[in-house]
C-alpha cells in the first residue's frame, strides 16, 4: 500500500496567496508607496554646551528633528567635539541599538537616487563639513508596514551649514518613509 501525503487545502491557499505576493512585485514585502518623498531642511543643535530644549537628533521615520532629553527614538544624532569637529553619532555610537546606520558619499545631494543596500557606519561618530552628503538607514520599524513586517528607511541629508557660534547645523534633507522603499528622488517612488 502506498501513502500519499495530502496537502491541507487551506494551507494551499495560503502557499498560492503568497507565491502571488512574491511573484507580482520587485519586493514582496514593501507593499506600495503611499507618501512622497519631498525635500526639506532642518537644524540640529549640538548634543553639549546648548540648551536642552533644542533638537539634537533626528528620526527619520517621524521626519522630524527629535530632543535627545525626551527620547531615545532617533537614528544619528549630532555633536562637535572638544576639536571643533562636525560629528553625525549613529546611536551605536552613543551605547544605543545598532541598527541605524551613517554612510558618507563622495556624490552631490541630487545624483543620489537610491539609498545602498550595506556598509553602514553604526558603532563610530562621522565628521562632516559644509557640502557633505551622507545617507542614514534608520531602524527598523512596523510604521506604515502593517502587514510586512519591519522595515529599516532611508535618507540623504546634506551640509548646508555648520554654525560654531550656535553650535548647529543646518541639513538638507530628502527622507523616504515608505515601507521597503530605498528611492531617493523626489516624488511617490516606485522603488
């Protein structure tokens, strides 16, 4: 006599639904876009010697400049050093989780159209001048992924300013806060 394994029909259903998903799109797991990437500035505050109440971090999957003192919720922070640096801290660098990341690029803010897949700075500060472009790879998060799972985002920020007297520095800034979504050019990306 001979046994046949039987597959459990609802099993095939959901074997077949997700052969579909992976299947029908570049990455299975990212869904569509549903926010457009858009051009920005902000100004972050030195992590020492300023007042408290200013931002000194920034999380990208709020867009938002974040105050350290509330939070420990952001992907690079900002710093000069007792040498007059210009520091981006990753939060691996600070003693935080390690899986945000800082990748400086020797390309203009606007030839960047996607953000690379590896070799991220996470455990060490960066120092950056005016005209330095970086991306950061942010942590990874469920926001906007409900169904996928989590999803790191990504950004490129330029060096508009550095401000000795105020302590600060003033980026531009493209953020993409799609889920799965690496593209950064302006607009609903498709990638």
């Amino acid at each position: 006599m001979v046994i046949r394994p039987q597959l459990n029909p609802h099993l095939a259903a959901w074997l077949l639904l997700g052969w579909i998903v992976v299947a029908g799109c570049n990455d299975p797991f990212a869904g569509e876009a549903t926010f457009e990437n858009v051009i920005d500035t902000t100004t972050l505050y030195a992590l020492r010697d300023t007042p408290i109440r200013l931002p000194s971090a920034y999380s990208l999957l709020d867009r938002s400049p974040i105050r350290t003192d509330t939070t420990s919720a952001f992907d690079f922070a900002f710093d000069i050093d007792a040498n007059g640096k210009f520091l981006i801290y990753p939060p691996g660098a600070l003693g935080l989780t390690r899986d945000p990341g800082v990748q400086l690029m020797d390309r203009r803010f606007e030839e960047i159209k996607s953000a690379p897949e590896e070799n991220y700075i996470t455990d060490r500060p960066i120092e950056v001048a005016a005209n330095q472009v970086f991306i950061v790879r942010s942590r990874p998060s469920f926001n906007f992924c409900l169904f996928f799972g989590q999803f790191p985002r990504y950004g490129k920020f330029r060096v508009l300013e550095v401000n000795r007297e105020d302590r600060s520095i003033t980026l531009e800034l493209l953020v993409n806060i799609n889920c799965g979504f690496r593209s950064l050019e302006p607009g609903l990306p498709s990638s």
